[in-house]
C-alpha cells in the first residue's frame, strides 16, 4: 500500500467511524490497517466500499484499530504503591473519591481499581468512571466479563476466591465490583469535556485518573494534549497513574509533581510574581 492510498483509506476510516488516526504513531498503525485490510477483503478500495454496508465489518474495524492489551495489576509493584501508599494519602484527603479509568479495554484496569478501593473499605463511597472507544470492550466490562482463567493470572487466589463466581471454565466478577462503576464510550484523542454527565463540570472532577499504556501509542502533539487533559479533569492534589513505560518529561512534565513509580500528582497553580517595586 502506498503513501497515497493508505491517507485516503485514513480518511475514509475517518468518516465512517469516527476515529481519527493522525493522533496515533504512523507505523504501527499502518501495519494493523495494511494486515486487517488484506485478511478481509485483498484491497483497500474493496475494504472501503464493503465497509460501508457491512455494520459487521464495521464493528470489527472499529474494534482493530483501537488497542486492548492489559491484564489485571499489570506492573504488580506500581498496584502496591498504590495500595500501600497514594490510596491511603487520597482517602486522608477526601472521604468519597472520584475515579476515572481512562481506555479501560476490556476492564481488568478499572476492576483492579475497584478491588483495591474495597480493600480500603472506599469503594461505597466511590464514583468510578471507566471509559473506552471499544464499544464490545465495554459491553463486556459492563456485565463483569467473562474472563478466562489465563486472563486472571495477576489475581491472588485470596482475590479471585473473593470477587469472582466461575461458571464452568469462565469467571465473572462480582457485582459489587460494578456497582458504583459508570462505563462510557469516548475516544481520548477527542475533547474530554463533558463525558461525565454526573458531574456538573467535569473540569477539576476526578481525585485518581488511570491512563495507563495508552499514551505510547500515540504521536508527540497527541500526546501532550491528552496530557493536557487528564490534568484539566484531576483536582489539584489529584493523580494520574501511568503505564511502567510512560514518563511525564520535559514540557510534558509541567503542573505536576512526581510522587514516585508510575504516579504523578497535579501540582498546585503556580502563583504569578508581583513586579518589583
């Protein structure tokens, strides 16, 4: 697939599904599209004009081009600080907490979430927003999976014993792990405002904000202003909990505070100095 042909199949992606792909880095996105592309229909051309009236195919593509990798408490010692160290430091804080899982594929992230925050006796008094723009990832979510049992294998025995029921060879997880969840579509390359209708503003709302291993796999300016966004939607002294492999560095890293691991605090407006006199 040339130059040409692969930005004319990008716009078409565009309009038919609404994601727009300049955000995320060229070359892997390409390889995806180039692959699913040829296993479905040999030809872009053809591909663009099946995709138009085949819903089916529609949903496939939609579900391919955004990325579910996770497993629960992946990066086992950035859950336990959490745990041990930035949970208690919030709830000291705030007695009922705001959280936000931000690109929640398939739910291990925000389920993680849910089961520390009811170890720490917090989650009846926690609101718990998880989002994503894979609509099936979030069907699945909704109802508490299925998960298989190698999808599981960050869960302690104690855990799965607690919060999961199995049903012949598949887990689900139990209610109360769901009941003081929201889950919604939305597309992080899009503007955030608004997303959560329970709120009134959803500027300054959320105390813990998860986006991890999202970032990656976007481009440089793509990047800085979802960074830009997380930052808008914590309130001051609120974190942002990040993949093992993402660093807040040089511009990005202004109007936060690095608390250690993989979290980062929003950091007090900086107050504007008086002239002279």
């Amino acid at each position: 697939m040339d130059d040409a042909t692969f930005e004319a199949l990008k716009r078409s992606l565009t309009r038919l599904i609404g994601l727009d792909l300049d955000g995320y880095k060229q070359m892997q996105m390409r390889r995806r599209v180039e692959t699913f592309v040829a296993k479905h229909c040999g030809t872009p051309a053809a591909f663009i004009e099946r995709l138009a009236r085949d819903p089916a195919l529609l949903q496939a593509t939609r579900d391919m081009l955004t990325i579910n990798v996770t497993e629960f408490f992946r990066d086992a010692a950035q859950w336990d600080l959490l745990q041990t160290s930035i949970l208690p430091s919030l709830l000291r804080r705030r007695r009922s907490l705001a959280v936000w899982s931000a690109g929640c594929s398939h739910g291990q992230e925000p389920l993680s979430l849910a089961m520390l925050l009811d170890e720490a006796g917090a989650l009846p008094r926690t609101r718990l927003l998880a989002t994503d723009f894979d609509q099936a990832a979030l069907r699945r979510v909704s109802i508490g999976g299925p998960y298989a049992e190698e999808e599981l294998r960050g869960v302690s025995e104690a855990r799965l014993a607690r919060y999961f029921t199995r049903h012949d060879e598949l887990y689900r997880a139990d209610a109360r792990l769901l009941r003081r969840s929201t889950f919604r579509e939305l597309n992080l390359l899009d503007d955030c405002a608004g997303v959560d209708r329970d709120v009134e503003d959803f500027d300054q709302a959320f105390d813990l904000i998860a986006c991890r291993n999202v970032m990656i796999y976007f481009e440089t300016d793509a990047k800085a202003a979802l960074i830009r966004r997380l930052r808008a939607a914590l309130r001051p002294g609120g974190v942002l909990f990040i993949g093992a492999t993402e660093a807040l560095l040089g511009a990005d890293a202004s109007g936060w505070e690095r608390l250690g691991g993989n979290f980062y605090a929003r950091s007090a407006e900086a107050r504007t100095r008086r002239p002279a006199a």
